[in-house]
C-alpha cells in the first residue's frame, strides 16, 4: 500500500521512526526528500504547525495495530 | 523464556458448536462418567479441564475422529471412541502445557499430574480395544508422542534456521507440538481397513498444523514479542533475533511491513499454501468435512490477511491527514 503512495511512506516512516520523525518536523522538505517525496508548500506548514502532543498520540495510535478483531466471516 | 502452547488459536468454526452438537454432548457425557471413577479431587479438577477443551479452539479434536469415521463408513460407537480418545489426549497434553508453563501452583501440581496420567491412560484404554499389541497403531502412536515430544521439549528454543531461509521441513517442524492429533487419523484408516491412506492423511494434518501455527503466530505477534516467545510473524518482518533488547526495534520491524510494506501478503499466502497442500491431500481421502473445514480456514486467513491491510491503509491515510492536512 504505502509502496504505490509517496506520502504514506513517508507518513508511515514518520510514524514508525522517532528519529525521523524529529528530522521531518525541523526540516520538512528534506527529510520528505530523502524517502523521494516532494512536498507542497501547505504540506510543509501543516507539518510545522502540528502539536507535538498531539503528533505522539497519534504515533502511539498508529503503533497499537497489533491485528484486526472479528475477522471469521462465519 | 515461556513455552508457546500447543497450537492454542486453533481456528474456531461457528457451525461446529461444541455446545450444542448430541455427538459431542454425549462424548462429554462418557469423559465425565469415566472420571467419576476417580477420587474427587481427580474427578473435580478433571472435570475442570474437560470444560475448558470444550472451546472452538478444539473443533478439530472432537471433530476429526467423526468426519473419518463418517468418510471411511466406521460404525458410530468405533467413531465415537475415537473422539473420546482424542479428548482425553488432548487433555492429557494440555495439562502438561500447564505444568511446564508453571501454570499450577504447589497445593495443586500433585492432583495436575496424576490427573495428566489419568487422562494418558484413558486415551491409550480405548485404543487397545481396537488394536492388539502387534498393531502398527502401537508405532505410529509413539512416532507421534516423539514428535510432540521433541517439540515441547524445543519449544523454548528459537528455530536454529531464519524463517526467511524455512525449507518444507522447518516448516513441517512447527507442526510437531499438533503430532497427536495424527493419533486419531491412523486409529481411523487402519479400523477402516485404509492403511494406505495413512501417509496421505497425517501429511495432509501436518500442513493443516503448520497453517494453524503460522496463522496463530500472525494474531498473537504482539503478545509473543511481550513475552519472550518466538514468533514466526516477526521472524517474517526481521531476521534479527528474538531477544529482549531486540524486542523494541522487532516491533517496530512488524509494524513497518504492515504499514510500508506488504501488509504481510507473503506471509498469509504461505499459511495458504500449506492449507492447500492440505487440501489436495485431504481429497486423496475423501473426506467431505475436513475439506469444508480447510475451505473455511483458507476463507479465514484471506478475510484476516484483507482486514489487516485495509486497517492498516484506514490508520495510514487518517494520519496523512493529520499531518500533512
């Protein structure tokens, strides 16, 4: 999934890599370019104007997908 | 490092219900009889255990015996004491799960292991009203219980190959913990007159194990990684080993090949690969059921796999949004 879209790779990295993910807030453009996505002037200010607690919480929201729930069809 | 039970997500099949079915009810009914022989505390905690095999997770225990028994035309009562010694293998070994988990406290090991025993020697009982000591039953029961046994023994251990680097036998190896349940497959072909049969039957339960295995290790990963034990999912996303100081960054390696890689395609269409080597064997023997039954569970992995990939592309677009608006 992630390989047929840019911005969810990049999204994912930045979800899944603390280290990163700290890159892409200081330096938007960049980190974005290193996993070959360009982003868009209103990308890069929604980046920067995100709340860091509220980038956490959504970091452990991401992470806690262990498996999927109620998955028999019968 | 604690052991990995014997297969314990074995696949749950609705229309199977262990609760309501007479055949099961009445083979419930003979496991309890035959422990009202025993001295109360036995009986009791007997009991106990036959009501928490009573599960979904063991369709397959109470119901394989019967759908050879169906298939092969063996009279009632013959299937009937298949299943019951089935169960009370089944017991037997789902006890020694608990004593070699460290799951029974001290006040409780002694009545743990005689019960075990009692359960040991029922199921053997009822076999050797069927089969004299000269049988080839008596080897293929004791090829079995080594096969198991070697695996429980091993459990503690991580395979010596990457999962990446798995051959057919590695593969056929996570199967071994699930051996008697093959028990049943040889009680029933040789009854029926169906030696030849045996060879294709137990291959087609050792692919049929190696898919509940691996499926089992896909939905409990996170667990496993919590508690130490081996899983073959995350030996899937990283070859790295399986240790606690590894467990952070092989967390992070499970979520990256759900989230950015495949969403874990590969990995369920191997678990059907082998329900399908299963399948095409269990043909071979003509037994309706039992390939309803791995039709089902392919039908169950697929539903998984999908529902996996779909939650996690929901996960991924909603936080796309958040962060890039």
């Amino acid at each position: 999934m992630g390989r047929q879209d840019g911005r969810y790779r990049l999204v994912g990295r930045a979800m899944l890599d603390a280290e990163f993910r700290r890159w892409l807030l200081e330096d938007p453009k960049a980190a974005a370019e290193s996993v070959d996505v360009t982003l868009t002037e209103e990308q890069v200010k929604s980046i920067q104007q995100v709340d860091p607690k509220r980038l956490e919480e959504l970091v452990h929201e991401f992470q806690s997908l262990t498996g999927v729930k109620g998955a028999y069809p019968w | 490092m604690p052991l990995r039970r014997y297969t314990k997500g074995r696949i749950a099949v609705k229309q199977w219900s262990l609760l309501s079915d007479p055949e099961v009810l009445a083979v419930r009914a003979n496991c309890y009889a035959a422990l009202e022989r025993f001295p109360p505390p036995l009986a009791d905690a007997g009991r106990r255990v036959l009501d928490r095999i009573c599960s979904p997770n063991w369709t397959l225990e109470w119901y394989l015996p019967r759908w050879l028994g169906y298939a092969f035309g063996l009279q009632p009562e013959v299937s009937h004491a298949l299943v019951l010694s089935n169960v009370f293998g089944l017991a037997y070994i789902r006890l020694q799960d608990d004593l070699m988990d460290g799951e029974v406290d001290q006040t409780s090991w002694k009545t743990t292991t005689l019960l075990a025993s009692v359960f040991y020697h029922q199921a053997i009982l009822l076999y050797t009203q069927f089969f004299d000591t000269k049988s080839p039953f008596w080897d293929y029961l004791e090829q079995f219980m080594a096969q198991w046994r070697r695996a429980t023994l091993s459990s503690n251990e991580p395979p010596t190959t990457d999962f990446r680097s798995f051959e057919e036998e590695d593969f056929l190896r996570l199967a071994e913990r699930g051996a008697p349940l093959k028990i049943c497959c040889v009680g029933a072909c040789l009854l029926a007159g169906r030696e030849e049969l045996i060879p294709t039957l137990t291959s087609a339960v050792d692919h049929l194990l190696v898919g509940a295995v691996l499926f089992d290790h896909a939905r409990d990963w996170a667990d496993d990684l919590a508690a130490g034990r081996y899983n073959t999912f995350v030996a899937y996303a990283t070859s790295q080993p399986q240790v606690r100081h590894q467990r952070e960054a092989n967390r992070l390696s499970v979520l990256e090949e759900i989230y950015l890689g495949d969403a874990a395609r590969p990995y369920f269409d191997l678990i059907r690969k082998h329900i399908r080597v299963a399948m095409e064997k269990a043909r071979a023997v003509d037994c309706p059921d039992l390939n309803q039954y791995l039709l089902l569970f392919e039908g169950q992995v697929i539903t998984y796999g999908e529902r996996l990939a779909d939650e996690a592309r929901a996960r991924l677009r909603a936080a796309a949004e958040q962060l890039l608006g």
